[in-house]
C-alpha cells in the first residue's frame, strides 16, 4: 500500500484513512483527534478532506493531511506495536517522496538550459536564413 502520494505540483500527502488503516486504529477515532485539535493541524497549513463512499454505502469524509499534519497525528497515537512500526514506516515514505520530488526538480534543471540552448539556437537558425 502507498503511504504518501504526490498531487501534480503539490506537496507529498497522505490520507486519514491510510494511518488507521495502517496503525490499527479506527477512523472514527483520528476524525475525533483531527476535529478536536484542528488548530494544532492549522498551524501547517489548511486541513482539507475528500468524502467518498464507504463500503456500507454511505460517504466518508477522508482527510488529506501533509508531511507535517501526519506527523502530528501520530504522535497523538499511543505507542502501540502497530502505532510505532507506521510511524516509521510513514516518516520513510515521506522521505523517499522527497529525495524523489528533489531528484526531479535536479533534472528539469539540469534540462533547462540544454532546451533554451535548442530554442536560441533555432532562432538563429531563422534569423540567419
């Protein structure tokens, strides 16, 4: 299973449902510790949600919380079995995305003047013809 996922140019997330899934807890009980403390959440950022539906039929409202906001929800976790190999796990995964998303920007900008050169040069070309 997929810990953290990446969003277009945005930042690495990971969702409510994934750390209960993965730290044994139920949901409903990290929905309570989000709402309860959400300005502690707030303080990284914006706490936004995606509902979608359940296996009973009804939605669910999922939280997409950042590196920052997922790693104060586990720490309001007891240190359960379960709970201490997800943390681990799930500050790896963080990491992995972010040598991965720093890897990237290396490239484009290793490319970068390699397409500028090829667009000046294609100018010139024009301009000399």
């Amino acid at each position: 299973m997929e810990l953290v996922y990446m969003d277009g140019k945005r930042e690495p997330y990971t969702l409510s449902s994934i750390i209960a899934e993965c730290a044994e807890v139920k949901h409903r009980h990290l929905k309570i510790l989000l709402n309860k403390h959400r300005a502690d959440f707030e303080k990284f950022g914006k706490v936004t949600f995606k509902i979608s539906p359940s296996e009973a039929g009804q939605n669910v409202r999922d939280y997409i919380l950042n590196e920052q906001q997922a790693t104060l929800l586990i720490t309001y976790l007891r240190n359960t079995e379960p709970v201490k190999e997800f943390k681990t796990n799930l500050v790896k995964a963080f990491f992995e995305m972010r040598d991965e998303v720093a890897e990237f920007k290396l490239q484009r900008a290793l490319e970068q003047p390699k397409r500028k050169s090829l667009h000046e040069a294609i100018e010139h070309w024009g301009t000399s013809t």
